[in-house]
C-alpha cells in the first residue's frame, strides 16, 4: 500500500524542479523543461496537490495519471500590456525610441503596441499567428545574422523571455 514513505518519487522530482529556490537551477531545467519561473511555480501548485491527495487519500495512482508537460498552462494567453511590454521596456526601450541608435538605424518605435506593430522603414517586424516568420523572433532568438541580432550589444534575451514573445506572436500578436 502507498504511503508517506513511498512517496519519494514527487519529493524528488520537486527538488530537481528547483534545487536552490530560484526557479532555474534545478536538473529538469538543466535538461531544458523548466525555463520560467511562471512554469516552476505551476509545478510548485500541481506537486502541492498531488502530494496532498496523496498524503490524505493513500492514492499513488494519480502520480502516473498526470503528464506534467500537459498540466503547465502552455494556453494561457500572454498578454502584451503584462508580459510583453515590461521586456520591451527593460531590454530594448533604451534604442528603440525617437533619438535612440535602434530608432535611428531602423525606425523601430518600441514606446507602444501601434510603433511595435507598425515596423521599421524596412517592414514590419510582427508577424501576427506566426512566430517562425515572424522578424521580431528572429531577431531576439539569433536565427538572423549576429550584426543585427537583439538586444543589439547587449546580454540575448533568457529562453523564458524568447518563448514568451514566441507564444505571443503565435497566438496573434494582440494588444491585451
């Protein structure tokens, strides 16, 4: 029968999860399935549950009944106003503004959604619906050349931050 001492497996996977508490230093971030600190503490949630259930019921079973990939919000819509923005105003806002070298060299107004979507003299930089095309993930992601890669001459942006934009493009590119 399953009990509090047979319930190693979740304890286990919790501290691989996040090790030292940060949300990004654990062993499945390290094999590339935990990047963002959201996802961490989604986990954090669903293990508290689990072992609840688990501790209350005497049900292991759930354990092997729950993908923990399926049970991260993938679908939850990013909004560009929370999510979005706050980067853009922190990573690229000091170049891309009337004035700044990025506003200069592209025409790439970054103060607001409608300058985001409007693009530079070149085009646009937003692909609604398609982040793989879209120039904007290209460019933050480093699939384009490194003389024009974003943030120019700056730290690339953390892996949470690049699936963000993507899932944003991805799901529309809405002002929300």
């Amino acid at each position: 029968m399953w009990g509090r001492r047979n319930f190693f497996p979740l304890i286990s996977i919790k501290s691989k999860i996040d090790q030292n508490g940060d949300g990004r230093s654990g062993a499945l971030n390290n094999l590339g399935i935990l990047h963002c600190k959201k996802e961490v503490m989604m986990i954090r949630k669903i293990y508290t549950l689990i072992r609840s259930l688990v501790v209350t019921s005497g049900f292991a079973g759930l354990v092997l009944l729950l993908p923990v990939s399926s049970l991260v919000s993938a679908n939850d819509a990013i909004s560009f106003k929370n999510d979005v923005f706050p980067v853009i105003q922190i990573k690229c806002l000091a170049c891309h503004k009337p004035g700044g070298a990025g506003y200069e060299k592209s025409g790439l107004d970054l103060r607001s959604y409608v300058g985001l979507m409007k693009g530079t003299k070149f085009g646009s930089i937003v692909t609604p619906g398609d982040a793989f095309l879209s120039n904007l993930n290209v460019l933050i992601e480093g699939r384009a050349s490194k003389s024009i890669r974003m943030p120019f001459k700056s730290k690339k942006l953390n892996p949470c931050d690049q699936k963000m934009f993507r899932r944003w493009v991805d799901q529309g590119a809405k002002d929300n």
